[in-house]
C-alpha cells in the first residue's frame, strides 16, 4: 500500500512531469507489422477488450492473414512482448488510386492517452507511402468530439461523406443500451501528401488559411448526453445528419474542428 507521501509524489509526477510520463511511454513501446499468427490472434484479443463486440463482429485471425497476403498489413504496438495496440489496413482502390481502408485501431485502455494511436496512424502513413499509396480512408461516429479532432486536427484528415446507419441500429451505441439510435458514419479521407499532413507529419502546426464556410456544432461528451434520454439523443442525430447532408450537398468539406467545453463543432470549407 502506497504512504501518503508515495501518493503525493506519485501524483506530484502524473500532474507535473505528464510530459515526461508520455515521452517513457514512447520510448518503451515499439511500433512493427503483425507477422506471426500469436500476433494476430493478439489483435482478436485487443478487439475483444476493447470494442466489446459480440463474437461475431471481430476480424479473425484468418481475415488478417488474408489481408497480409492481398497486400494489406498490420502494424501492431507492442510494450516488450506484450501488444498492447494495433491498426489494420485493408488493400483498396479508390479516387482512381491504390489506397489503405483503416478498418481498425485499437489501443488496450491502460495505455490508452500516451499517444500510441497517434504513433500507430503516422507508422501507418509512413509504411503506406513506401508501397507508393497516398491515400487512406476509415470511418468514425459524427458525435465523438474527442475522435473529430484527434482525426481533423492531429492527424488533417478531411470528410466530405456522409454515411447514415452504416453499421446497423444500435451498433455499438453505448455499453448495453439499445435506443434506436443508427450507427452513423463520417468518412475520414487521410491525403498523405497534403501540405497540412505533410506539416503535422514533421511537428509543425498549420493555419488555415480559407474562409469557414459552415460551422457543424455537437456534444463535447457523447455518452453523457445519451445518458440524459433517448429521444434527445436521436434528435441531435438526425439535426447533425441533416446539416451534413446539407453543407456536403453544396461541396463544402469539413477540413478542421474546434475544440471546446460547451460547443465543438467541425469547420467546412469550400473545396
């Protein structure tokens, strides 16, 4: 058991020396492909602790090994021997190019906001610029302000694509809650080449230059608003679809997103 002066400073470190904690963390976790079958069979398991998917809804080992050998890979997190993440990349072709459909990526929850889902997704641009794609596409949940950003912001994604009820009702909407709600879907297109990418890729920042075009406002915290009823949650779904339909029918493309308490909303722009 910890003395109170073992808390003190244990928490006097997580408080002030965040950054440090964070840089530990990068030096110790490794960043490599998925290559043998008790690799892969850990990315099932990672599914499993992390998604909380029913049985059938996982990629099993098979589906990874077929990926491998179509021209995809798997690039995995590991802490010495243990995966404690991954990302998989399907082989695609879309806009006329070869490309990577991110299907998954997953980081264990007790090394979850140490950056390693950042690490995972520039390993997973730099590998994909090596076989000459420079373009990668994935889905993610309009509402999760904390995924817009990361998405927007960290990695300078843009969307222009709205999918309704892509998954199914009630797929994955919160732990053990079944409201009707559609499993909507953005679609991040990742431009490998892009200057902003290009920009965040070596540690600078970018400024948007253009003129916001249409403001897109959601729910700073997602979970905690579904947990205040069902029917307002299903109303702010059909508003944020509608607006999105709306702006993208007209061209615009959401290219940034403002963070903020009260208010986050995404930034269109027009092409």
């Amino acid at each position: 058991m910890l003395s109170d002066f073992s808390r003190f400073v244990f928490a006097f470190g997580t408080i002030f020396f965040g950054s440090w904690v964070i840089n530990s963390m990068d030096e110790q976790i490794e960043i490599r492909e998925c290559t043998t079958l008790a690799e892969l069979a850990e990315c099932v398991q990672l599914q499993r602790e992390v998604f909380a998917l029913p049985e059938v809804e996982l990629s099993p080992v098979r589906h990874l090994i077929v990926t491998r050998n179509a021209g995809g890979f798997t690039l995995g997190a590991f802490d010495g021997q243990r995966m404690v993440g991954f990302v998989l990349s399907l082989p695609a072709f879309m806009r006329g190019q070869r490309a990577f459909y991110s299907h998954m990526t997953a980081v264990d929850a007790a090394y979850q906001s140490y950056g390693i889902g950042r690490r995972l997704k520039w390993a997973q641009r730099e590998r994909a610029l090596a076989v000459g794609v420079k373009y990668v596409k994935w889905t993610f949940e309009p509402v999760k302000a904390r995924n817009a950003y990361f998405n927007l912001e960290k990695l300078g994604a843009s969307v222009s694509q709205y999918e309704a009820n892509f998954y199914g009702v009630d797929y994955t909407t919160a732990p053990g809650q079944k409201i009707g709600l559609a499993s909507d879907r953005l679609f991040a297109e990742w431009h490998l080449s892009s200057p902003k990418v290009e920009a965040l890729a070596a540690g600078e920042g970018f400024e948007e230059t253009r003129e916001i075009a249409a403001v897109i406002e959601i729910m700073p915290d997602w979970y905690s608003f579904v947990e205040q009823g069902a029917e307002g949650a299903l109303a702010e779904q059909i508003r944020i679809r509608n607006e999105f339909e709306a702006a993208f029918a007209k061209g615009l493309v959401a290219r940034g997103f403002r963070r903020d308490n009260v208010k986050p909303a995404y930034l269109l722009y027009e092409d």
